[in-house]
C-alpha cells in the first residue's frame, strides 16, 4: 500500500536517510525504533505528505486512507468533544454534511417547486449516490463509534457533549486519537500513543489496535505495548531504514547480531581502503603507475562506506550504598483523604486504607485513574495531609520523592551538570559525568541549559539526582512518563539493583512486571494487597472482574488531576 523507495532526507550537511526504503503492506503492524532524532518522525510526516524527500519516492497506492496521529494535536475550539471527533471521519463526515444540507433544501418547498424536472432528478439522482456512499462508509454507525472510542479513551457518554476548550492538553491528546481512530484509516500512523494514557486506556487501546483491520505503524515507549500489537520492527538509524520481521523482542535479538556484522565488515572495509590509499599515495607521482592511480581513486570515490548504528547499550548506572532504615518503613492505619470542593462540601478520594510497607519492598501503587494513587503517595511524601487516619514513617527513613512536579524544582539557570552538582556536593567531578552519561547526557549535552530541555530530559536530571541521593525509600510517581525505551531501561536496571525499599505508580507494564514483588491496589476507595509480583496480581485481579467487563472509572477528564 505504501513504498518508500531509494529515500534520502539531508537537512543542511546533516543526512537522515541515504538510499532508504521500506513497505507497508495491507495488516502490517508495525514498530518503529530508533535513536532520539535518527528521523522516526520524518518518515511518518513522508508518508503522511507533510515532507517530501531529496531523493526518491513515496507511493502510496490509489484510494488508500492514512491516518497520522502525532503529539502536536493543533488547535481544538469551537466544538463538543463528539463533534470535534466527527470532523475527523474525512469522506464519511463530508457526506454526512452535503446529505444535511441536501435535505435541509427538500424541507423547502419553495426551493424544490422552483427546480424543473431534468434539475429535479439530477439533484435527487446526487442524494442517492451520496447516501449510498454514506451507508457504504458506515455513516449510519459513525456516532455510535465515536461515542465507543470516546468512552474506551476515558471520556465518558456525559462528557462527550462538552466543549473541547475545557478539556486540558492530556484529554485533548485523547480526542485527537479518537479523530483518527474513528476515521478507520487503511494505514494508521501513530507517533507514541500511550503518552497521558492510564493503564486501563492502554488495554482498551491495544485491543482495538489489534483488532484493527488496517496496517499500523507506530512509536511507543511502551515495550509491552509495542510486543503485543506489532509483528514488524522497523529501525531507524545511521541513515538507513532495516526491517525486521518479528517483534521488538525479536528486534533487540537480531539487531544485536547484525551490528556485530556490520562492525566486522567496517574492518575488513577499513582495511581494504587503508591498502588502496597507501598505495596511491605511493604511486601517485609515478606516471608508469598512473593508469592503475586513477582507476583505484575512481573505485574508492565508488565505494559506499559501511554506517555502524550507536550501540544501543547506556552505561549502567552505579549507585552509592545506602544506610538501613528499619523493618517498617510505612504503616498505614485508616487513611482517608477527601478534596474541597467549591460548595463547601468534599469529594471522597479514599478511605479506611490501612496497610505496611517493609523494608526491601518493591510494591505498586495500581488502580484505575482518578482512584487516589498519586494523592496517597503524596500523603506518604508528607506532600499533604489525610484527613484522617494515621501515616507512620518508620526510623531511619530517608525518602526521594518523585512525582510530575519535581521537575518545577529545577534551576532553569543552571546546566545539567551544575544542576547535578549542586544536588550532590560530596560527589566527585568523575561521579557525576558517569552519572550524566548513564542518563544519555554526555559531553557537550551535560552543559545544556535547563530552561530548553525537554520534558523528558527533566525528568532524567531529576531521577539522576534521586538515585544518586543518600535515600532509601523511593516514591515514585510515573517516573517512566515522557522517557524513551533506553532511558527506561537504564531506570529499571538501576531499581532492579536498589536495595532500599521502593513504592511506584506506573503505567508501563513491562516496568513493573520488572521490578515489584507485592501490589497496593486502590478500589473504590478502599485499598486491598496483593502479596506476589505483578502478574500474580493480574491473574488474581483478573478474577475479580465479569468476563468482558470493564471496570469503572470515576476518572474526570477536566483540568484537574
């Protein structure tokens, strides 16, 4: 359906893709991997025709639909949040409209008299073929399936009337993939669509993926949910464009192993090119030798060099021993916590949690959106107070929180490494470039200036600087947002290898399937433990749910968390 052919992109002395191609073929679902700007979005704004390549082509055969989903959503005013959904169903939506104002002009009477009959069966004629091609769409469905997309991205049917202006910039995430979803593309392109999503949204969206009859192509940091939608894995990187035929698992596997090729045939190509230059420099001024100097110099200017891809391996991050707290690093004893509300009256969060947290415990903090995770972990923190019950920090705690705000806590003044180096006084100029390096900040990145960093590089600095602190007992809350896959992977290594006690909320499966050996789950504002790993609580919450069930959600997707 789409072939990228022979593809070079160069922005200035910069080149992305040199002689680069790929095909999506119908029911492909694929991943795309690769380095921080090797060019992952470039290729989708080449399909999508936002960009066009120096050399080469896209083809894209006739009468196929793509649907592009990336994280700049544009403008969003003017519409209920189902109506701004709709616009979005292309040909289907158009339809729809002419078909209203077609009928809206049969309603007059005036209007229709006035038409002769060769303009009276031309126009009905038009009606036919459009409502046709209306019911060929599945306009009739249209409204039910978007009220559906909606309610499994977490926008309930009593919001969906609302204007999209009130809804903040993660639900309007939402509604944007709801648009393209809803258009029911033959190649959807979807740049990281997990971002601002629960883990119950992320199911929701998975099994719709799955089910999806089109072709797919998609970034994700989600290791979990790229493995079980995609059956491809495109990478993208040293200005080429490899496919691999099975999934990201498969992907790390093999690309391990083609690299190690690439490496040796660099050698052998390195040492090839050192001989024939040697011998022209040799040669070069001799003319018995100049028939043979000229075809070597014209085979060399030939010969394309071998590109070895960055090894995907980061440094591993070694963090400092930490003193021992005690047995009891938490206990918790009929919590309850409740927010004002502006009649003077109080919304319920949770109430009557009680519960231990022990010393070496890697526990996940789970529940539905809007269920209180992060408000319980704030209480624990000492962010705020419960209204009742009672928190207990045990002796010799000493706790790192981390939460979406900690990033606020920046200098944006300072460089990264000043940043670190304030935080940490007592460590060596050593420790800290090995600490910023593990963290994918090395050389010239550690002088950048915290004001321009993304939000994800935020993040890195402040988790650097977490795990480097003389802490152990770590809150977490989504320290995994806005980090790519390698940047995770550095995290999990480093609290696989923490040996104080740790408390997290994540959305990232594979994350947490890593790392935890017990499960605080909040339900309906009660909170019951799980003592087992992650998928032990799965398997156990699985039982607790209606076969095709979905739990409730009590999540409200206005401006406030």
């Amino acid at each position: 359906m789409v072939n990228l052919s022979n593809i070079k992109v160069a922005y200035g002395s910069r080149i992305l893709f040199n002689n680069a191609g790929f095909l999506i073929r119908p029911g492909d679902k694929i991943g795309m991997v690769g380095p921080n700007g090797s060019g992952k979005t470039t290729v989708f704004r080449l399909i999508d025709g936002e960009e066009r390549p120096d050399e080469g082509s896209v083809t894209i055969d006739p009468g196929v639909v793509v649907g592009y989903f990336s994280q700049d959503v544009g403008e969003m005013s003017g519409h209920s949040v189902l109506n701004e959904v709709l616009t979005g169903a292309g040909r289907v939506y158009k339809a729809s409209i002419k078909m209203s104002e077609m009928e809206h002009l049969m309603s007059d009477q005036e209007a229709m008299s006035a038409m002769n009959d060769d303009d009276m069966e031309t126009f009905m004629n038009q009606y036919g073929e459009l409502q046709s091609e209306f019911q060929n769409l599945g306009g009739y469905e249209l409204e039910d399936n978007a009220k559906e997309i909606l309610d499994g991205l977490g926008i309930p049917l009593e919001r969906q009337n609302q204007p999209v202006d009130t809804f903040s910039g993660g639900w309007k995430m939402r509604i944007a993939l709801a648009r393209i979803l809803v258009l029911n593309p033959n190649v959807l392109l979807i740049d990281e669509p997990t971002n601002h999503l629960d883990i119950e949204t992320i199911i929701w969206l998975e099994e719709w993926l799955k089910s999806f009859k089109g072709a797919v192509m998609m970034t994700s940091h989600d290791r979990d949910f790229m493995t079980r939608i995609c059956n491809r894995t495109i990478e993208v990187a040293a200005e080429n464009i490899v496919t691999y035929s099975g999934d990201y698992d498969f992907y790390l596997r093999e690309s391990e192993i083609r690299r190690e090729q690439l490496i040796a045939g660099s050698k052998r190509q390195q040492a090839m090119l050192a001989k024939e230059e040697e011998f022209i420099a040799r040669f070069a001024a001799r003319a018995s030798h100049a028939a043979q100097v000229q075809s070597r110099v014209k085979m060399l200017e030939k010969v394309e060099k071998i590109i070895v891809p960055p090894s995907p391996k980061v440094i591993k991050l070694k963090l400092n021993p930490i003193s021992r707290s005690g047995d009891i690093v938490v206990s918790m004893d009929n919590l309850t916590k409740t927010w004002p509300l502006p009649d003077r009256s109080f919304h319920p969060v949770f109430s009557g949690i009680s519960g231990v947290v022990e010393r070496t415990n890697k526990i996940a903090l789970t529940g539905i959106n809007g269920a209180g995770k992060s408000t319980l972990l704030k209480v624990i923190a000492n962010q705020t107070k419960a209204a009742d019950g009672i928190c207990r920090i045990g002796a010799s705690v000493n706790m790192g929180y981390f939460s979406q705000y900690s990033c606020d806590l920046l200098n944006p003044a300072n460089s990264i490494y000043e940043e670190v180096s304030e935080r940490l006084p007592n460590e060596s100029i050593g420790y800290i470039k090995n600490l910023l390096g593990s963290f994918q900040f090395s050389g010239d990145d550690a002088d950048k200036k915290i004001r321009i960093l993304s939000g994800g590089e935020k993040s890195r600095v402040m988790l650097a600087c977490l795990l480097a602190g003389p802490v152990n007992f770590l809150v977490l809350d989504e320290p995994t947002n806005h980090l790519d896959i390698a940047s995770r992977e550095v995290l999990l290594e480093a609290l696989q290898d923490f040996e104080g006690t740790i408390i997290i909320v994540s959305h990232d499966r594979y994350f947490l399937r890593n790392i935890v050996n017990r499960v605080f789950e909040i339900d309906h504002g009660a909170m019951r433990i799980f003592e087992g790993d992650y998928n032990y609580y799965l398997e156990s919450a699985s039982k607790h749910v209606p076969s095709g069930k979905v739990p409730h959600r009590t999540d409200s997707p206005l401006n406030s968390k």
